[in-house]
C-alpha cells in the first residue's frame, strides 16, 4: 500500500459528503463512504484490497476512533437525558427481549445459527446516527427526551453483547475481556473526574493552548490505544474500548479544542478510511451467488424496524420507535468480526450491512415525517 492508493482513497472519501450534501435527503456520510468502498472493492474495480495489513491495521484506528467519537456524542451530561433516563432504558430492554422471537425465526430459516446474534443486531441503535438527525430535524419534546437514552442504552449494550454472541464457543473469554475493558474505563471515569475537579484539566488545557503543543490530543491517543491494546490482548472488539473511553470522555466533559482535533482527525480521514475498508471487505458478488442473503438483509432490517415499531404499545410515537431503529456501530462491526474471524457464511456479512441500510432508510423517512407533523 503506497501513497496513490491512499490519494485514492482519500478521493473517494469525499463521495460520503457529496452524497450528504442535500439537506432535504438527511443521508448519514458513512453511506457514501461505504458505496465507494464497495465500488473499488472485489464487488466491482478490484483496486482496493482489504486483505493488506496496512490498509486493515490503518482501518482499525479509523474503528476505534469512530467509536470514540460515538460514545463522546452522547449526552451523558445532559439533565434532559437523566429525565427520561428510566422510560428509555425500559424501552431499550423491551425491544431486547421482543427481538428474540424474530431472530429464532430468521435464523431457522436461513439456517445459519446465529440467532442470538440477530437479536443484538435489531435490538440495537446507533447513537452517532440517531442523535444528529433528531437535531438536523429539530425534533423535541417529552417523546424526544425518552427516544435519546433509548438510544444510548441500546447502543451500550449490544456494543458489550456482540463479542459474547458472534462467537459463542469462546463467551467467557470476551466477557472477561469486555470486563477488563469496562473496569478500566470506570478507574479511567474516576481519575479523569478528580483531575477536572482539581483544576488539572484546565491548566493542561491553557498550556496546550498557548504551546501549541496538543496535549490532550496525544494524551487521548494514548489512552484509546492502549485500551484498544488491552481489548485485542483479551479478545474483545476495539469498538467497545473506543466506545466506553467516548463514554468517559462525555461523562468528564469534552474540551471544545480536543472536539475539534478528534473531529478532524477522525471525520477528515481515519473514519472515512475505516468505512471504505468495510465497503472492500464485503463482496457483494457473493449475495449474487446466495441469492438467499438478500432475502437475509431485508428480514434482519424489516425484523429491526418492526420491534422498535412495537414500542407504540407503551406510548411511544411509531415515527420516533422507527427512528431508534437506526443502526451502523453494531452491524459494522458484525460484519467487520465475522469477516475477519470467518465466523459468518460468504454473503452474510453483506447481508447484515443491507439490513443496516433498510434501517437506516426507514429511520430517516420516519423522522421526517414526525418533524413534518410536529
């Protein structure tokens, strides 16, 4: 891997914000990014090999900062969220269990045996995607206050599932490691907390400032590889050690500089090489060849809608249940473990990355309906 593959890469990234552009179509820039991935892939030109260490260890990087950044955008300060705290996590649950019974049936007929992984993955919820369409559309209310800890609990905890459930055979491994990881993001919550609290941060903040010297910056890098480390080291997805650190992150508060650098960072290339990574990962020929996995994507989508869908029952609008139907984190990283593990049947991981699209599709139609009608 030299640098032309890399201006070609840094090329196709702009089609995520191109594709973005109109406001009127409220289209996440992940998807563009993935199309071009897609297209430079095996699934049409063949440029693009995800197999080459460079471009996946590079890839892993744009992983854990993408969940780094997820996990810092969530309001975890915010008293609105620790209003609807309990009705949301409530929800989060619900929608958990009733997601049992249609993975049992999708996975019996498809006959693949991962039916507790396709509980986690219509359970689950993307808080990178949700959150900045409720704001784009301006939605708000009491509705609104239980949807964002929805969000945020469903999106934690199939993050902390989906280790456990993709590859059964060694669950007690992953569940010590996500412990590992989880334990060391509580100790790191309560160091960060009592340096803010002693006015360190904002000492190291005016001298980072005034040096030029990025010091939070490099002090960020450090502790998300160093869990990332510890989360390979114990078998466990870089995505939860970048997540729980984005959590800590958000839970301490995040310096408005440190924002910006970590934006620039991740949404200027690392992430957008993550996602055309994904993109040339899946082999899209291979649902050509199993025709059946597209049949796959559109029940594990329709199966996520339809139980957040259910969530009227306990008063919640059928717009804002399909809203937290939006999913990515998860099944990218589904899709990203299985293809790297050989857990998943070729086509399946590109079945998974369909049935995140439906969501995604049918997230975005419903909350421009409910921001029309309100």
């Amino acid at each position: 891997m030299g640098f032309a593959t890399l201006a070609v890469i840094a090329l196709a990234g702009l089609l995520g914000p191109l594709l973005a552009l109109p406001r009127r179509w409220h289209l996440p820039v992940v998807l563009g990014e993935l199309a071009a991935g897609v297209v430079l892939g095996p699934s049409a030109v063949g440029f693009l090999h995800a197999s080459d260490p460079t471009f996946g260890f590079l890839a892993d990087i744009g992983f854990a900062l993408v969940m780094f950044v997820a996990g810092a955008h969530v309001p975890m300060r915010d008293p609105n969220l620790r209003a609807g705290l309990r009705t949301g996590t409530l929800r989060a649950l619900a929608v958990g269990a009733v997601a049992v019974g249609p993975a049992l049936a999708v996975a019996d007929g498809f006959g693949t045996g991962h039916a507790a992984l396709y509980a986690v993955l219509m359970a689950s919820s993307s808080a990178a995607l949700v959150l900045p369409v409720v704001d784009a559309l301006g939605l708000g209310g009491p509705q609104v206050l239980g949807l964002l800890p929805q969000v945020a609990v469903a999106d934690a905890l199939c993050i902390v599932a989906l280790p456990l459930v993709i590859d059964p055979d060694h669950a007690a491994r992953a569940a010590l490691g996500a412990l590992a990881v989880l334990g060391c993001a509580g100790a790191l919550f309560l160091v960060l907390r009592r340096l803010e609290r002693g006015g360190y941060q904002r000492r190291l903040h005016r001298l980072s400032q005034e040096r030029q010297f990025a010091l939070e910056l490099r002090i960020s890098l450090v502790i998300l590889f160093a869990l990332a480390a510890l989360a390979v080291r114990t078998h466990v997805s870089i995505m939860l050690a970048g997540f729980s650190f984005g959590l800590v992150v958000a839970a301490v508060g995040e310096p408005r500089r440190l924002a910006k650098q970590l934006f620039a960072l991740t949404e200027g290339f690392l992430g957008p090489l993550f996602f055309i990574w994904l993109g040339a990962s899946l082999d899209l020929r291979e649902l050509g060849r199993h025709p059946s996995f597209v049949l796959l994507g559109v029940c594990l989508g329709a199966g996520a809608v339809a139980v957040h869908a259910l969530m009227r029952v306990s008063g919640q609008p059928v717009g804002l249940g399909v809203l937290a139907a939006a999913q990515l984190g998860v099944p990218v990283a589904a899709a990203a473990l299985g293809t790297q593990l050989h857990l998943l049947a070729p086509g399946e991981p590109s079945a998974l990355m369909l049935g995140a699209l439906l969501t995604i599709a049918a997230a975005i139609a419903a909350g421009s309906v409910t921001a029309a009608r309100s």
